[in-house]
C-alpha cells in the first residue's frame, strides 16, 4: 500500500480491523461475545467494544460507550476540578476532541454543593458540557487536603475547611452527592492509603474499600444511567493486591480503577501493581488507572493494559508556563525563548501552535493570563493527540515500533531511559534497543 | 506625508455636534473601515484580556481596531523585524498604537521637557521623541499617537504647567512629524495629534487650533479621563475644542469609557472611544447589564429588555460619578459575586447572543468566581465586550433615528419606572 492511499484511507482501515478483530474466529472472542452479553444483561449504562488488542503487549483500542457519548480508548481525561477546565471554555475542549473529563466530588460537593448542581440539571448542565463525565469519590481529597480527617469504618470524619463544621463523608454519602452531580463514571469511596505506607494498615484499607464497595453499589440510586467502578487497593503488596482483585472482581460492577498508586512510590514497584491488576481483571471491562498523566507513564500503562488515565498535571504545569512537547516540556518562560520565533511544536497542529510563536507566548506571560490559557489549550492537545497516535498504532498493528519511536524522541539517548520503562516494557515484550 | 488615507465620511450631524459616519481607509492598503461613533478594541500587548483566537471570534462585530500599548517589548521587535502584527499573530485587523495603557495607573512626576515616561510589566520606561519613534518603526502600526505630555490631569494643576504641556505636546508633535516624514518604514502609517490643555479652557482651545495646523490624520483628546473633572466641565471643553478641529477628521477620547460619559462626549462631538471599561468590569467579577433598547419592535420592548436588569436595586449605584475610583463598580452593571446569584439560573442578560449568556448562568459565573477559577474573567469578558458593543450600535442606531434621548433614560435608568421582579 502507497503511503499518501494510506493515509486516505486511515478511518477506513481502522473500522476494517475492528471488524476483523472482532469477527477473528479465534475461541478467545467468542468467550468474550460471551461476557459481553453478561455484562450487557445486567443493564449497566456502558459498553466496551474491543477495537484492536496488540499482539506484543497487552495494549487495546476499545471504544467505551458511554451515556452522553462514545469515548475512544486508550484515553486521557482532563481534571475540571471545579466544574471547569483551567479558562477553558467547554466548546474549546470540545474542539480538542476531548470526549470525556473529570469533576472533584469533593470540591463540588462543597462549593456549590450537590443541591444547588441538581437543580442546574447535574454537572453537566451546570457547565453546561455535552460529553462524558467522571467524578472521583471525594475520598482521595479529603484525605490529602484535609489535614484533621479520620477514617473509621463508617467513613472519612473531617472538618469543613470553609465553615468548620464535623462532616462525615461514608460510602453513601459520596454516592449520593455522585448521583447529584450526575456523571457518567462514579467512583466508589475507597479507603485511601499513601502507597509508601507498610504492614496492617494496607490490608485494613484493603478490605474496608471492598466493603465499602458494596455499600456503594447499594446506594446507587442511577445505577441505569450511571456507572460506578471499582478501586482496586492492596499498596503494594502483591498478595493484598492479588486479594482484592479476587473480591472485587466477583462483583458485576461495570468497570474497575486501579487505585492506592501514583502517591510517591518508587516506579519499580508501581509498574508492578499495575500489570499484576490488568493480567487479573476481566478482559471485557475498561480499566482506569488513576491519577497517571506524565506522557511516558501513559505510554508504558497502555502497553501494560490500561484504559483511561486522569492527572492534574497537564493543565497546572500550563499555568507556570511550562508546554508539553514530543521531547519533554519547553518553559516559555525562559530567557532563552524570548526571541524564538517558532511556534511551540512546530509539528502541533493545536489552535496555540497554528497562530503564536515562542516569543510572543513569552512575552505576554508578562502581560495577561491568556497566555495561560494558550499552554493549557495546548497541554490538553498534547496529551490527546499522544493518546490518539497510540491507539492507531495499535489499530494499525505497529503499537511496539510506536513505543520505539517515541522512547527515542522524548530522551536524548539510551541511557536516558528509566530503568523501570525498560523493564516493564521488556515484560511486555518490547525491547528498546 | 501627503495626504492621509484615513477618510471620514459623516451622514449625520446633530445640532452641529454628534455626529454619525463611517471611518473608511483604516490599515495599509485601506480596506478596512470603523463606524463612528465607535470604540477600539482593547488589548494587552495584542491580547483581549483573557481571550484566545477561539474565544475572541465567538464574539461578532468585533472593532477592525486594535489599539496596543508597547514601550517594553521593544528589544524583540527589533530581532523579529516584521512589526509587531505579525509578532502578535493579529492578522485581519488596523493596528493603533497609543502611548498609555488607559486602564492602568501613570504615575505622575516622571515628566521632563524632552521626556515622557511610560509603565511597563518591568517598570518605567523613559522616552525621548527618538526612542518614541524608534519603537514605531518596530512597532509598524496602522496608526499612533504622537508623544505627548499629558501630566495635566490632576486637580490644582496651575495653569502655567497647563500651558507647558500644551506647548511641550506641540514640540513632540513636531518633532515627532519630522522623523516620521524622512522614515521609510513609516510610509503609509498615520499619525494623531494629541490636545492637552488640562481645564483650562483657553488652553484647550489653543492646543486645539495649533495641533490642527498640522499634517495629522486625526486627534487624541488627552487629560480629560474619568476621575479628572466632571462631565459638565468635560464636555464644555469637548465642544470648545472640536470647534477648532475639521470636520473630516476622528476624534479620539482617551480614559473615558462609562456608557453615562460616552453619551454625553458621544453628543458634545467624540467619533472614538478605547473600550478599557468592559475589561475594568471584568477584572472586578462584574457582568455589564444596562438598558440600551430603543428598538421600536413592541414585541421586544414588552419582553424582558435585552439588559436584565432596570435598576431594581440588583445594581449598586455608588453615588457621585467624577469621584469614583476607577476600580469601583458602577450602576451599569451587577456583581456576581454577590451571594443572590448562587442559585440564579438565568444567564447574565436576557436575550443577550454572545457566547456566555448562551451557555452559561448567572449561578455558574457567581461559583467560578467564588472559587477563583480563571474561565470567569474569559466568560464576563466575553460577554461584556458584547454588550458595550451592543451600546454602541444602540449609540450609533439613536443618532441615525433621532433617539439619543430615549437612549439616554434607557441607559441611566428610568428610575421608578419598569422593575424587573427576581424570581
Ligand atoms: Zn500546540
Ligand atoms: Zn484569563
Ligand atoms: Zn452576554
């Protein structure tokens, strides 16, 4: 096939190997007709079609439909913590392509509150976004925001930063003010452990998040147009891990995050986690890893089997000036970009890199927040546009070469890459040479 | 500097003073054209405030002017070479270049007989006549104004010092005129002479008459921004001083931008108003809502009116208008940080079309505000730029239409009169 007919061709072709991996007369597929039906059965508002599955790694394309509509996986949502992306408008984010992003239940649940949500029709007549939304359990939060927060098997007990008052946060509770706001994707409340933290209180939090779980699923009062997942927990210990995964995975709950991870642990073990939860998770469900965004963790977490990924990331590091590109980041606000006249990334095609160079970026840094918002409209490109290269990679069967080229791209030599890419790529069978 | 390509052609003049037309061979090659009574487009360094590209051209009937303020910067424009419109990425639009930034503060006693200083993100900015034209050369714009000593705008300015700024400006002028003329990167760019003369009335006549003397392409009335005098004093020297002026050339008030003083300069003979206002509100968690229909349509004048609110007691009128501080809000418009908007799900303004009032509410503009989320100074900028306008279109429709007094009460509220109720 010529090149320049490829490219023509690129949607098409991509329709036609999903049909072709999906009519594949493998036994494999059929067993997953199978499970799909199951899951399909108990009427839960998602539904995840397997696009493409890499034949190297335990990559896939999937398209995950969602209520409000379909989103193309591997995916990367934004965080509009407060009901809003960072200064950017729903329509531009909508521009981006961006099919699905997130809302802080914490964060919401106390300004404006649920209340005042349900009556602007949810979250998402409230900021008024047409597309998917995912709200955490507000646990997370509390317990890294809130300093005076207490955890009993009831709840998270903490005090209300803005008035004071003792507020307990339980399973239901958060499920509750979740059905307010009204996302497309919950998440139960689990009970979150730094994951530098050893011995008895791992495997409490463990096994407390598989009964609040349950506690959760009870409580959903949506659960025919909203979605609640699973966190898997268990730190990092394999066996914890292993534990939950065989609990929570006996529930029929649509979709499964993997949690406890990202807090500081060393990325040795982290990777570890992650592909033991994906080699244990039903191959029918999307699989959210949380609070992972750097471009290289992406990159690695697809190809371990992941789906979804959040971070804040992105869009705060826009704000100090600081752009995402193929080969790391470029601080606009450096000196040394003050007379560069190229556009941030030459080769992005994002309404940033199409109109402003380097330079003037700069320069307005100095003079309004726009600038700001010209980075994270950018960032949020990025991010989606790696996402998008990854998946027709795997479509296209080239997932492992794309691993490659990018690797190369993003660090100046060999010896630049982090052991822990190396080795989990390696248990994935790519090798970088 | 043979004759200047900017043209103004008035269909309209009331009672020999406000008067209505159409700016027509603005930018180089001249095919672009500015309706007067009209406002600029105000930007920071070539940027609405808050907008981007996308967020800018939700917005229609946009000013083909953009005015920059740009003492710093220069450095850079000097490298990139190709001026600084193509450095901006502004491609569709005039370019005026003025000397301050009317929305911030200038500290006055920074002023010399050779010198005037200016305000940058780095600090002051000292110009002589030569840096001045130095950085137009870089700069490139369509238009700018001349250097000018505009130090006058305090009370208990004598009028000695009055008189020395009025000549200092002429000598600018001049000067500036005479590097213009012998620079070829300036052909095809035009030139405003500046009026100073403080409120002293004999002075603003003199400065006046002399800077009409000269080869300019139009006028910047100085030193007459709100806070300086009131709009009695305003706009008696408004009138002494376009009496002296020709009739075919704009007339551009600087620091005035609150709809009561525009009308009342709009009618004493101003063409040209910068539109630091909307931008000021904006910054102050504030949605612009006066009443500007005089459209005759009863079906739109028994619906609610396009501004949402008619003076209920929703806006708060802060007394005398001369002694207001600039960042102070004033009754033309609401503040939606105001606990009543949480849970009020109408948009900014009824029947507004601009971007925010057809996507948002009132109550998600008072949680982004309160949460101090930056989409709240993209959305009321959005929607205030719309709405002033949309009062100028209601400004220029009054005049065509014998309604500049029916705007009036509209604008400054028919106190008594149509209440909207909440709720
Ligand atoms: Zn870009
Ligand atoms: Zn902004
Ligand atoms: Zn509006």
């Amino acid at each position: 096939m010529q090149p320049s007919i490829f490219s023509c061709l690129a949607s098409y072709v991509h329709y036609n190997m999903a049909a072709i991996v999906e009519c594949g007369a493998d036994s494999n597929t059929a067993e997953n007709h199978m499970s799909l039906k199951k899951a399909l059965s108990v009427a839960s508002p998602l539904s995840l079609r397997i696009i493409a599955e890499c034949s190297v790694t335990k990559a896939r394309a999937c398209d995950l439909i969602l209520p409000h509509s379909a989103v193309s996986t591997p995916v990367f949502m934004p965080v509009g913590t407060q009901g809003t992306l960072k200064g950017i408008t729903v329509d531009q984010l909508e521009g981006l392509g961006c099919q699905i992003c997130l809302g802080n239940t914490y964060h919401l649940g106390m300004r404006p509150g649920p209340d005042l949500i349900e009556k602007a029709n949810g979250l998402h007549g409230f900021m008024n976004w047409k597309r998917n939304l995912l709200t955490d359990s507000g646990g997370f939060q509390m317990v890294s925001l809130v300093e005076l927060s207490e955890v009993t098997e009831e709840g998270v007990k903490f005090k209300s930063p803005y008035d004071g008052k003792e507020i307990l946060l339980s399973p239901e509770k958060s499920i509750s003010i979740q059905n307010s706001l009204g996302s497309d994707i919950m998440m139960q409340l689990d009970d979150v452990v730094s994951s530098t933290v050893t011995g008895p209180r791992v495997e409490e939090a463990m096994h407390r998040s598989i009964r609040w779980l349950d506690r959760c699923v009870a409580a959903n009062k949506n659960p025919h147009k909203q979605n609640l997942f699973a966190i898997i927990q268990g730190g990092l210990n394999a066996d914890l891990r292993k534990a939950c995964l065989d609990e929570m995975t006996r529930r029929d709950v649509p979709g499964f995050a993997i949690g406890g991870l990202s807090g500081g642990e060393e990325k040795d073990d982290f990777w570890r986690m992650v592909t033991l939860s994906t080699d244990h998770l039903p191959r029918e469900k999307p699989r959210y890893l949380m609070g992972v965004g750097y471009a290289v963790d992406l990159v690695v977490c697809v190809a371990l089997g992941c789906d979804m990924f959040d971070c804040v990331f992105p869009t705060r590091t826009a704000r100090f000036g600081s752009a995402l590109v193929p080969w790391g980041s470029l601080q606009v606000k450096h000196k040394q970009y003050a007379k560069d006249f190229q556009p941030i990334d030459p080769d992005c095609q994002c309404p940033t890199c199409k109109r402003h160079s380097r330079a003037y970026l700069h320069a307005l840094f100095k003079s309004d927040t726009a600038a700001m918002h010209h980075i994270t409209i950018h960032n949020i490109a990025y991010q989606l546009n790696l996402m998008r290269s990854v998946r027709q990679s795997i479509v296209e069967g080239r997932f492992p070469e794309f691993i490659r080229t990018f690797m190369k791209r993003m660090f100046s030599s060999r010896d630049q890459y982090p052991s822990w890419a190396v080795d989990a790529l390696a248990s994935v069978n790519v090798t970088l040479e | 500097m043979a004759g200047s390509r900017i043209k103004l052609e008035l269909s309209r003049v009331v009672q020999g003073k406000s008067r209505l037309g159409v700016l027509k061979g603005l930018g180089r090659t001249g095919q672009h054209s500015l309706e007067v009574p009209g406002c600029l487009l105000y930007t920071h360094f070539g940027t609405v405030p808050h907008l981007t590209q996308d967020t800018l051209h939700t917005l229609s009937n946009l000013s083909s002017v953009t005015q920059v303020t740009l003492a710093e910067h220069q450095e850079v424009l000097e490298e990139f070479k190709d001026g600084f419109k193509k450095f901006a990425g502004l491609h569709d639009t005039v370019l005026y270049c003025s000397l301050h930034d009317p929305a911030a503060p200038c500290p006055p006693g920074y002023t010399t007989n050779k010198t005037v200083s200016v305000w940058g993100s780095g600090g002051r900015i000292e110009l002589t006549v030569a840096k001045f034209m130095a950085l137009q050369k870089t700069v490139r714009p369509d238009w700018y104004q001349s250097m000018a000593d505009g130090e006058t705008w305090q009370s208990n300015t004598s009028r000695k010092r009055v008189r020395k700024s009025v000549d200092r400006t002429l000598a600018h002028l001049d000067e500036c005129l005479l590097v213009h003329q012998n620079s070829q990167e300036l052909q095809g760019v035009e030139v405003f002479g500046v009026v100073e003369g403080g409120d002293i009335l004999e002075e603003r006549v003199r400065s006046a008459r002399e800077t009409a003397k000269r080869p300019v392409a139009g006028f910047c009335l100085d030193g007459l921004q709100t806070g300086s005098m009131d709009q009695a004093l305003r706009t008696q020297l408004i009138a002494a001083m376009t009496k002296e002026l020709p009739e075919d050339k704009p007339r551009l008030l600087q620091g005035v931008g609150r709809p009561d003083e525009v009308l009342a300069c709009a009618e004493a003979g101003v063409d040209l108003f910068e539109s630091f206002f909307p931008f000021q509100v904006t910054e102050r968690g504030c949605a612009l809502c006066f009443n500007f229909d005089i459209s005759p349509d009863p079906e739109r004048a028994g619906r609610a009116p396009p501004a949402g609110v008619v003076n209920t007691g929703e806006t708060q009128p802060n007394g005398d208008v001369t002694l207001d501080d600039q960042t102070q809000m004033t009754s033309f418009e609401i503040n939606l940080k105001d606990k009543r908007y949480q849970d009020d799900f109408r948009p900014l303004v009824g029947g507004c079309g601009c971007y925010c009032c057809q996507n948002h509410q009132r109550a998600y503009l008072h949680h982004l505000l309160v949460t101090n989320e930056l989409l709240a100074g993209v959305l009321l900028m959005i929607h205030n730029t719309a709405h002033y306008n949309g009062f100028f279109s209601a400004l220029r429709e009054a005049i065509a239409n014998d309604k500049l007094d029916l705007l009036k009460r509209r604008v400054l509220g028919e106190r008594g009169g149509q209440t909207e109720r909440k709720e």
